[in-house]
C-alpha cells in the first residue's frame, strides 16, 4: 500500500544521508515517498513550498508568457492597416511565430530534465520581454515576421509549465494538475486579448490622442506594458520556488539525490516510443486549434461579421477564458477515468474529447450569425481545451523518467497543428479553412485507438489485474542500485 505523510509546514533541513538528501523535512501537503515525495493532493489556496508554490509559479509564468506571447495579436488589424500589409503577409508572421515555438519547445524539454523547471522559466521570460518591448519599431511586413519568430520564444514556457507540475504531482492527481496549469497558463491568450485589446489599446489612444494618428502611436508603445511585466515575473519565479519536491537540480546533484540526465539520451528515449508521435498528432488538433482560433478570432469576426477591433477582441477572448475551467475539466475527468478504468479511462476520455470538438468547428464553420458563431465558439473551445487537459493526462505515463522530453515533443505537436491550420486560413477562405480544420480533429480521434504504453491497457486490449503486477522498469532500476550498494557495503566489511 501507498504511504503517504502529513505534516503542518515545510521546513528547510541540511543533514540527511546524500541519497536520501532533501531540502524540506515537512511539507504542508499529503506526499507518497515512493514518488519521489510528489504531493497526492492539490490544495489552491496554498502557496506553501514547494509543491503548491511551483504549481502557482508554473500556471503564472506560463499566463504571463502568453501576455507576452500574444499581445501583438489584437493589434494586427490595425498594424496591417497603418503598415499596408496584406492579410497574406500577416498570416505569414504567424506561422513564422509558430514556427519558430517548434524547435524552443524541442530544445526545452531534454533541458528541463537535465535542469528542472525553475531556471529556464527565468530565462525564457526575461529573454522573450527583450522582442516583445520591441514591437513599436516594426516599419513593414519583414519586420513584423522577424519580430514575430522572437517573440514566439515565451510559448516555450509551457514545456517547463507541464514538466514542473508533473514533477510535484503523483500520477493519481497529475492529469488535474497538468489541466490546471496549462489552462490558466493558456487563459492569458484570452485576458491579453481583452486587457490588450479593448483596455490597454484604448487607453494608449486616449493618451495620445493629440497626435496625428493615436492608434497608430497606440500600437507602438502598448506592448511596453506585457513586457515590463514578464521580465519581473522571471525574475521573482527565480527566487521563491524550487525545481523539485526534495528541492533544487544543483542541490540534488550535489548532494547526490538525482541523477545526471543526458540530454541526448533524453530526447533519444522519448522520440522512440511511438505513443509520444501518437499524442503529438493529437496535441497538433487540439493545443494547434487552439492557437490558431487565438490568431484568426479576432480578424475572422471583424471581416465577417464587422464589429470594431476593440468589439473583435473582447469576442475572440472568449476562446481563452474558457481556460479558466475547461482543460482543468478535461484533466478531472481523466483522472477519475483511470481511477475507475485504469488508463483506458483516459483514452476513452480522450477519444470522446477530440471526437466532440472535430464536431463543433464543423457547426462553427456553418454559423452565419453573429449570436450563432459566438455560441458555438464557447461550446467548441470547451471541448478544445478539455481535450488538452486530457493529452497531458496521459503524457506522465509515457517514458517516467524523461517527462520533459515527452513534453517537448508533444508540446511542439501543438505549435505543428497552428502552423498547418494557419496555412489553411492563410490559403482558403473561413469556411472552407474551418472545414478540413473539423475534419482533421475528427481524423486525430481514431488515433487514440494505436496508443499503447507500456505497461498499460489499450483501449481495447489488457486487464488491469495484468497491468498491475507487472514491475516499472524504473522501480526495478532502482531495485538493482540499492542491491549495489548492499554487495558494495559487504565487500567494504570484508
């Protein structure tokens, strides 16, 4: 049976044997030693250390990131217009944004193995608030593009979200706290679009408004705002939180409570196992639409329909604060399926997931009303972002020892998917972009029937009481190390 351990507060301790070596000799929330101290419940009124205070840094830095990451969207429609820039041309600096989050989230994952969550959470905030401060100098389309693919730095953030709540969480509660994480992570695209789009923006005209084009010097100088505000916010994720339950990477490695992880082995671990592409592709259809609806809402609703910019904004915000509630929903759910079924509850979880969201941007892509559209774009990005919560449910499972590789490849899945859709928009017209968009998910639904992870039950094939009996290769390793060291003590006696 599990053990678990309660105590009042955490306290900092420096003696221990090295292999048993952590930081704190009391936590302040239920924990399971046999997971690495990994807490066993989520509390979201604590900002205890260190488990609810990574999981606070974590949803924050990764919000904050997307402050940065998409403050520039509101604002396109009227860049396009004082620059003269073609929708086509603007379409091609959000790819090239995407594009660019691909290799950031391909390269952070193996480096949060090797380096744990907290650093790189520092440095990638304060390094993508440099791109982002500069947004007031772009003069033409080459310019936005350039800007663009820096500025897309800060979506790498979300590799090291998942990897640190994944990290402090036991895999009976880590689908929830992934879920919850990532989506008031991702509620940021749609605050930004709403404090960017239809307060920071207006405001900015207001203060300007005795020059010759206050809009114009509006869009210039608001960005200034998001990235004052990230680079802080690295700053402070530096100082207050840790990597781990049992502490700090360079604190483990010193004292010898963690392994040194080679980045290549890392990568090499993950890109083998065919479940980590399986759930890329489906990352690709839900994270992937997700990002692209972030990009088009706005000018999808204000060249149909033909509200304001600041009207256009505040509807497409929409998509985002479904975050607020819906990828945690998605990552509950999932939970409380593998509870009962074991991991075919997730998998049924994420096959009904993908399969209602394919059908709603169908619907969406047949709404003619304003009223219409707006309802179905609720309806559809519950679904959306359930379906996210559910993926990253599933992603601890996959190689237990290399969870930040796994991230990273699955996590780019996601910017994948926003390149390919963002083609689409760029290439077809709204209905017929929405179409193959609904089709594609639909498609990526079936896939969830080939995931196989070791260890686990298929949708359709394996038992639990099976399942259950078989060793974790990562137990049996750690097994035959502490049998090392008892034949190393004996031959010491002798």
């Amino acid at each position: 049976m599990v053990s678990s351990r309660k105590n009042s507060r955490a306290t900092e301790i420096d003696s221990g044997a090295a292999s048993n070596w952590k930081k704190y000799a009391h936590y302040d929330l239920e924990i399971d030693p046999e997971q690495d101290d990994k807490a066993t419940e989520i509390r979201l009124c604590s900002f205890s250390r260190p488990h609810m205070r990574a999981f606070h840094c974590s949803w924050w830095g990764f919000f904050i990131a997307f402050f940065i990451w998409f403050a520039i969207v509101p604002l396109l429609s009227e860049i396009r217009e004082d620059l003269d820039i073609t929708k086509r041309e603007i379409w091609n600096s959000t790819i090239a944004n995407f594009a660019a989050v691909i290799f950031v989230r391909l390269i952070l994952g193996p480096l949060c193995d090797k380096f744990g969550s907290r650093v790189l959470f520092a440095v990638v905030l304060c390094i993508a608030a440099i791109p982002a401060a500069c947004t007031g100098v772009i003069q033409n389309a080459r310019d936005l593009i350039i800007l663009r693919v820096f500025i897309g730095i800060a979506g790498g953030s979300f590799i090291m979200c998942q990897y640190w709540s994944t990290s402090m969480f036991t895999k009976e509660v880590v689908g929830t706290a992934n879920a919850l994480t990532a989506g008031w992570g991702n509620l940021g695209a749609g605050v930004t679009q709403l404090i960017v789009g239809s307060f920071l923006f207006p405001l900015f005209k207001a203060i300007f408004s005795g020059t010759d084009n206050p809009s114009e010097y509006a869009w210039r100088y608001v960005s200034l705002v998001p990235a004052i505000v990230a680079f802080i916010t690295g700053v402070v994720i530096y100082f207050i939180s840790d990597d781990y339950p049992k502490g700090n990477t360079h604190e483990l490695l010193k004292n010898g409570a963690k392994h040194e992880v080679q980045i290549t082995t890392a990568f090499a671990a993950a890109c083998s196992n065919p479940a980590t592409w399986l759930l890329f592709i489906q990352y690709a259809c839900c994270f992937g639409v997700e990002l692209a609806m972030n990009s088009a809402s706005a000018l999808y609703f204000k060249d149909e329909f033909g509200v304001s910019t600041e009207s256009a904004a505040a509807i497409a915000s929409i998509f985002g604060w479904m975050n607020l509630f819906a990828r945690g929903v998605g990552g509950f759910i999932s939970d409380h399926a593998n509870a009962r079924y074991g991991m075919r509850g997730r998998l049924y979880t994420q096959a009904i997931m993908l399969a209602m969201e394919g059908a709603l941007v169908l619907i969406f892509a047949s709404s003619t009303s304003l009223a219409g559209g707006i309802i179905t774009l609720v309806c559809f990005s519950l679904f959306v972002q359930a379906a996210e919560g559910s993926t990253y449910g599933i992603v601890p499972y996959v190689e237990k020892r290399y969870d930040g590789a796994v991230c990273g490849i699955v996590g780019a899945g996601g910017n994948v998917g926003a390149v390919i859709f963002s083609v689409m928009f760029r290439e077809f017209d709204y209905h017929k972009a929405f179409t193959w968009m609904g089709i594609s998910v639909m498609c990526s639904s079936v896939v969830t029937a080939l995931i196989w992870i070791r260890g686990e039950t298929t949708m359709f094939c394996g038992h639990e009481s099976a399942v259950h009996s078989i060793v974790d290769d990562e137990d049996l390793e750690n097994e035959v190390e502490a049998l090392r060291k008892v034949d190393s003590s004996e031959m010491d006696d002798h």
